[in-house]
C-alpha cells in the first residue's frame, strides 16, 4: 500500500483522527498473523470470532492502531482507547482504505494498469495466466487464490505500491452491485467477461440476472481503458453495448463477431493429448503459431485465449504469451493440479464448482483416464436455489459416458445425484455382488467420503476431486496430497 499516516487514513476510512496521528501506516491486514511494525489492523466479525476481541493482541503484536465497530468489545480485550480508529462498518472501511491508497498510487505511476476479470468459470485460471504473462511489463501484484470478495479484493489492492507495474483482481458476485462496489474501489484500465454460466442461481434468480451481475464490470472501465468479452457466449458478447469503453474479442473457436475486425485472438484447430489442449492461437496481427497448454482440462482453451487477448492488446509480445501458455501450470490451490502420487492420477479441482465447472473437471478426468478405472468424489454444488436437485442428477450422464467406476457424493445437495444414479439402476447389488459399472457411496460429510475413498482405491486410479467450498471436498484433497509432507 502507499504508506500515511494514521490522520491520512483515518480521514479516508471515516473515523476520528486519533492521538497518534502523525504515525506511519505501511500495511493493513485482518489476520493478526500477518501483523508487522506499522501495520493496521481491520477487525472483522467473523464466523467464529469478532477481531474486535483481537485488538489487544494485535497491538502487543506490533500493530499501530485498530479499526472497529465494536470499541467496548476492544477495550474489553485491553487494547488502549487511543490506538482504536472507530467506524460503522470495518468491511467497508477496508474498501475506502484500498480505495484511497490505489488513487494515489496512480497519482505516482499513470503507467500503473488494473486489469478486472470476472466470469462464472476461469477467473481464477485466468488471471494466474495474466500474472505470468505480464512480468514483462514489471513487478504485477494479484490475489493468490481467490481472493475476489469485498475483503479480499481490497487486500489485494492494498499490496500494490510504488513499484508495481499491473494489478490484476478477480471479481466475483453472487448478488448485483457485487462487482458495481468492487470496481468502485478498484477502477479497471481493462476489464474482462470470461462466460456467463450457471453459477448462484439461487442467490440471483436465473442466468439473465448472473449476466446482468457480470456486465457491471463492462460499465465501470476508466476512460481510455478497453473491454475484453468472450465472442463465443452469447451473454458475453451483447455486453458490448454497455461498454463505454473500446471492445475487443476473444473466441476460444473462431467464431466471427458482429463487427468486424475486433477479433482480437483467437484458436482453431482444437485437439486433445493426455488431457492437454493444443491449438492454433491466431492474433488480428497476422500472428499464429500451434500451442499446447501445460494446464490440463479442454476448457482451459477458453482461459487460455482469454489472456492471450489481454496480453496482446496491452502491448505483451506473441512470443511472451505463448511461451507462458505453453509453461504455465495449476498456480492457485484446488485448481485443477493435477499430480501424481504413487500409483494415483490426482485431479484436484475441489475449490468451487457450478454445474458447467462440474462438466468440466468431468471431462478432464476422462481425458486422463483412458484406460484406468475412475473415481469421482463430488460435493455439492451450493446457491443453485430450486434448480439444485435436477443440476446434480443431471451430471450422471457425463459420469457414465466418462467411464467413472465409483462416485462418492459428498453432502446433501450431492445426494440428490446419487438418488438418481441408484434409480436408473447404478450401483445395484445382487448377492453381494456389483452389476453395473459405477458403484455409488453416498457420504454425508468430507471425513465420510475421505474414509469411503481410502477403503476404496486401488493402484493406478484417477480420482476427481471437485465440489463448491462449502462441501469441504478441498479437505480430502490436502489430506490426500503428501507432496512436501
């Protein structure tokens, strides 16, 4: 962040100018962990604990001040009343802080680029892609992880400083105005739409709203700035007419646009080897040249030219880009890394699914697993509103023209696709004895699927491991991988 003083951040957030003014901000966290000298720390009421119980401890931990709504709370816990910067809402003082501290950061280097991305799926991918590719520009800050809420973009925000060339932030909503208040604490230079699927259908009310949510992005582009949308998603595409800003396009197939010469990058040519994509990557400068993803998953193409587009309209050379495309590999946790460990094919795509990304990691798994027997362990798939049932039971036909020996649901959204497998005759016993290829093990929780899992495999399996975050499947696989054990 751009170091102030604790009057200037004060002022900023909204909060009485405390005692201790001229002192130096130099970071701000919301994790006491992470305190060091200079630090601010924002309390946060959590899940299981309010920071405001934290704020003695985080000052005895070198912290310069703490931000709350709670000061009885903080007092309580022994911290001085002098080092306490007291607002309504310490989320959205977190905001206006990353909010203050990027404009002037721009002030000093107008050189600085944002880039924005969202998208049902890929956001992620995608910018793990970006962050690679636009090392050639200089020092790029971006979330490890998905950090793309109103807490963890604006910490994201909040560690770029003087020497950062690019910020690249996911954006993520399950609600409209999500992206509205993002991009108001974070202004894109470019932003980006990947696909418009079938995620928090039951937060939104149905996909045309999911689009509308999306769109937020279009519209909040700093003047100069360009729009990057996905000609192959219909959605995506009538975006267009929302931006005030310059449109450019990407096609993960070709697929001609409505204007033309505004396809910016494009594949053809698309095949499949051991789970990897290879392609012809096309730029509107005459370039193309046959690439072949180190991600694995045919959807990664999707990703792939997505950050091609970016890079090429913001200067990256050919060259850079597909040498990062043909380099890269899984950089965010849970995010289809897929390894290797003894005799298993490991598929660990467990951070978060929707019914689209579902298919995905199901496709993959069978690119993978050609000739070896395959273990799906699915959670559910969480916010699909009254869709839920129906989306689960309608992911058993990618599982069976996948070939998936066992299927192990995890949760009791997931169970709903195991109730349709067992009545379309999967995993039927007679005499103690299987006679349909997929057997079915219904869990009701991670540590039940992770036990019914080890009983279960064998040498030489490929295992999927994919659910949305609340399902917990992300927990099998950290207790499955031993790598660095």
């Amino acid at each position: 962040m751009k170091t102030v003083t604790l009057a200037e951040l004060a002022s900023d957030i909204g909060a009485t100018c405390p005692d201790h003014g001229e002192e130096l901000a130099t970071s701000i966290v919301t994790d006491t962990r992470k305190i060091k000298p200079g630090s601010v720390f924002i309390a946060i009421k959590g899940e299981r604990v309010d920071g405001a119980r934290l704020a003695h401890a985080a000052l005895e931990a070198g912290a310069v001040a703490v931000v709350t709504n709670s000061p009885d709370l903080a007092l309580a816990s022994g911290a001085a009343e002098d080092r306490l910067l007291c607002v309504p809402d310490p989320v959205r003082a977190l905001g206006e802080a990353a909010r203050a501290s990027l404009a002037r950061l721009r002030v000093e280097n107008p050189d600085l680029r944002v880039i924005a991305i969202t998208g049902s799926v890929g956001k992620t991918t995608t910018k793990d892609l970006l962050a690679r590719i636009f090392l050639e520009r200089g020092t790029v800050v971006a979330p490890s992880g998905s950090f793309n809420n109103e807490v963890g973009l604006p910490l994201t925000v909040l560690r770029a400083d003087e020497e950062t060339a690019t910020l690249i932030l996911e954006m993520g909503a399950d609600h409209i105005g999500n992206i509205s208040y993002l991009t108001s604490i974070a202004p894109p230079d470019l932003g980006v739409v990947l696909i418009v699927a079938r995620a928090h259908l039951g937060e939104f009310g149905g996909i045309e709203n999911v689009a509308r949510a999306k769109a937020e992005i279009v519209e909040t582009v700093r003047p100069g700035g360009l729009v990057i949308l996905n000609a192959d998603d219909e959605r995506v595409a009538a975006m267009a007419g929302q931006a005030h800003a310059p449109v450019r396009y990407f096609s993960p197939t070709g697929r001609p646009v409505a204007k033309a010469g505004q396809l910016e990058v494009w594949a053809s040519d698309v095949t499949h080897k051991e789970g990897h994509a290879i392609f012809t990557l096309h730029g509107s400068g005459g370039q193309s040249r046959r690439v072949r993803l180190a991600l694995v998953g045919e959807h990664h193409v999707a990703n792939a030219v997505a950050a091609a587009c970016v890079g090429l309209t913001s200067g990256i050379s050919f060259s850079c880009v597909v040498d990062v495309l043909e380099k890269a590999t899984a950089a965010s946790p849970h995010r289809m890394d897929v390894y290797t460990q003894g005799d298993l094919t490991v598929i660990d795509d467990s951070y978060n699914a929707n019914p689209d990304s579902m298919r995905a990691g199901i496709r993959g798994l069978a690119s993978l697993g050609a000739g070896k027997r395959k273990i799906a362990v699915l959670g559910s798939m969480l916010e699909l509103g009254e869709e839920s049932a129906s989306e689960h039971a309608d992911l058993l036909l990618p599982l069976r023209e996948a070939g998936v020996s066992l299927l192990i649901t995890v949760g009791k959204e997931a169970a709903a696709l195991a109730r349709a497998a067992r009545a379309r005759g999967e995993g039927i016993t007679h005499s103690g004895q299987e006679t349909q290829e997929m057997i079915i093990v219904e869990a009701l929780d991670w540590e039940d699927a992770l036990s019914a899992l080890r009983a279960a495999i064998t040498p030489g399996d490929v295992i999927l491991l994919k659910g949305s975050h609340g399902s917990h499947v992300w927990r099998i696989a950290d207790a499955l991988d031993e790598r660095g054990k």
